[in-house]
C-alpha cells in the first residue's frame, strides 16, 4: 500500500473510532451532567475532524506538479499540520472557559456505574488509536498523522483524569468536575502548542535529520572514484519530497568523459535509495604532489586553532597562477564570519607567502 492510501485508511480508522467515543461520551455526559465527559466528547469530535483534514491535505498533497508549482504539492501537508494545530487550541480554550463556567455555577454531576465502565473502554480505545496512529506515522513519515496519535495519547490520560474524578464524586461525593476540565484544557493546549510549532518549523524549513544526511554521504561516498562528499543541502518540499545538491571530491586527471557517467550514476542510486534529486557539483583534488601535500596539512593544522570552522574541503592549487582554494564549513555561533575568514587569510600568508587565497565560506547546513 502506497503512502497516500496508508495515511487515509489510517484516518478513516481515526474517524470512525472517534465518532463511537463522541456518541458515546456525549449520552453519559448529559446523562450524568459531567462537563468533564462532555467536553471529553467535543475533543473526540474535534479529533475525527483533524481526521477529515489530514484525509484532505494528503489528497492535495499528491497532486502533480504544476508550472506555478514545479516542486509539487508536498509542504500542504504542513499546513494540514497548522490546521489541526489551531483545532486543538481551540478545543482546549473551550475546556477551559466551560469548566470555569462549571464552578461558578457549582454543576454537579451524577454518576452511574455503567458511566464509568465506557469511560473505561473509552481510554482503552484511545490509547489503541494513539499507538496506531503514531506507528503508521513513523512508517509513513506524516508529521499530520504524529500530530493525531499525540493528541491521542494524550486525551487516553486525560480521560483517566475524567475517571478517577468520577469515581471520587460517585464513592466519596466529592465534586472536582469543574478543576479537572482546566486540566484537562489545558493538557489539550499544550498539545496543540507542540504540533503548532513543529507545522511553523517545517513551513520555514527544518535542517534535515542526521540519519539521511550521513545515509546520503555513504552512498555517495562507495563510488570508488569518489575521494570525499561535502556541501549536501537539501531543501524540502514535503514529507519524503526533497530536492538537494552536493560536491563530490574526485581525482584531477578524470577526464569530462569519466565524471559524466559517474555523476549520473550517483544521482540516479540517490534517487532510488532515498527519493532525492541531486545535482552534483566537482572538486578536483591534486594533492600527488608532495609539496602540494605540504600545504593542505599545514592548512588543516592551522585551521584547528578556529574552533567555529568545523571542516574544510575542496582544497585545490592552480601551481601556474599560485593560488590555493578550498571552502571552510561555518558553525552557526559564529557571528563575525567574514572576519574569521580574513584572520585565516592572513595567517596563512604569513605561512606560505608565495601563494594568493581564495577562501570560500559554507553553512552548516547538514551534517
């Protein structure tokens, strides 16, 4: 099954769960006059409608690119995220200004035994449908369908809360209805708070994780005639949709005819391997020369008393015009890179003064 099925039979199974809790709920709620059940109801109401949501943002999702939108349709899932966002936040909000209401007017509620049996089973399916979600979440990589099986999870303890209130207020007469709804409302905000940011964090764009960076590098890197990767970026265009570039270091006697085919291999195991479109970029190494040799290690021990620059690469000598060139990898801390840069320029001509500097500065944008 394609990810776009998994993710609508996922949430058609969300749906239809949450809608028996809401019946559910709703009948002991205004049977009992709980406004802790209630509420707990108009939750599961609001998650079978995250539900109708994600099914509609992946719909939308997988539509085909287009001239205005060449790099597909992928980031609507992200704002499927922000939707859901806000329908928690709203949700917890009303928790809480109805349970305020609830003791103002000293509401009390009256329960029945078989009240706190569905409650039971309530939470049973709740942490059924959060663990569910929060698999195929991972198997899918949707942060939409992470958001639900929080959210879940969540409302699972928030209705433990709800019990345990009813059990005190059935076997002792105590009354916490109204308290336990702030709770709960704002367990509900905190929750639509968290999915709130991830969705802005992938809007603007999140550094990619650390297992593809490096699982990239690997591949890239078991071409034999590849001597080093360096530089990838990779710009995400929706959940398992990135376009990226990268600089393959390779021998400077490889002729065009040689780099055309490697290159293209490269980019075509990438794609098959993980789904990304990679341009790539050359650097010639010529460090045959031992004088030549020379110079890059003396860069390198230079380069350590810097503690912002976490690499260099790309290092080259034209020998005809004297001059050396090779990029340094920039650690976000640094605030004043353009003057780190001519500090290293200036040091390294006092060690090899012969020769011009060409230093080029790269962010660390992956690792």
């Amino acid at each position: 099954m394609n990810r776009e099925k998994k993710i609508i039979q996922t949430s058609f199974i969300g749906i239809g769960g949450n809608l028996l809790l809401v019946a559910g709920k709703a009948i002991i709620g205004f049977i009992a006059g709980s406004v802790s059940i209630i509420l707990d109801a108009v939750n599961n109401l609001s998650d079978a409608l995250s539900s109708i949501i994600t099914i509609v943002g992946t719909k939308l999702s997988t539509k085909k690119p287009d001239k205005k939108h060449p790099y597909g349709h992928g980031r609507i899932e992200y704002l499927t995220s922000l939707v859901i966002a806000v329908i928690v936040l709203v949700a917890g909000g009303s928790a809480i200004y109805e349970s305020i209401q609830s003791l103002i007017s000293q509401t009390q509620a009256n329960y029945s035994d078989l009240s706190l049996i569905i409650i039971s089973i309530a939470i049973l399916v709740k942490i059924a449908l959060g663990l569910y979600y929060r698999k195929v979440a991972k198997d899918v990589n949707s942060d939409a369908l992470k958001g639900s099986g929080t959210d879940a999870l969540f409302d699972s303890l928030l209705s433990l809360a709800t019990l345990i209130g009813a059990i005190i207020a059935r076997y002792t007469g105590m009354f916490i209805e109204g308290y336990l709804g702030i709770v709960i409302g704002l367990f509900i905000i905190k929750s639509g708070i968290e999915i709130l940011s991830n969705a802005v964090s992938n809007i603007i764009g999140e550094r990619s994780s650390n297992e593809i960076a490096i699982a990239i590098k690997q591949t890239v890197n078991s071409f034999p005639e590849v001597i080093g990767s360096y530089d990838l970026i990779l710009n995400n265009y929706g959940p398992n949709r990135a376009i990226g570039s990268i600089h393959i270091e390779v021998n400077d006697q490889l002729t065009a005819k040689e780099i055309h085919p490697l290159t293209r291999k490269i980019a075509q195991e990438v794609y098959a391997k993980f789904g990304v479109i990679l341009t790539i970029g050359i650097y010639a190494s010529n460090t045959s020369n031992p004088e030549i040799l020379q110079i890059r290690k003396d860069i390198r021990e230079l380069v350590k008393k810097y503690q912002n620059i976490k690499q260099t690469h790309g290092f080259y000598v034209d020998e005809e015009l004297k001059q050396i060139s090779f990029d340094i990898l920039i650690d976000f801390d640094e605030e004043h890179p353009e003057e780190l840069q001519n500090s290293l320029v200036n040091e390294l001509k006092k060690l090899h003064p012969n020769y011009d500097y060409s230093i080029v500065i790269d962010n660390d944008f992956t690792d």
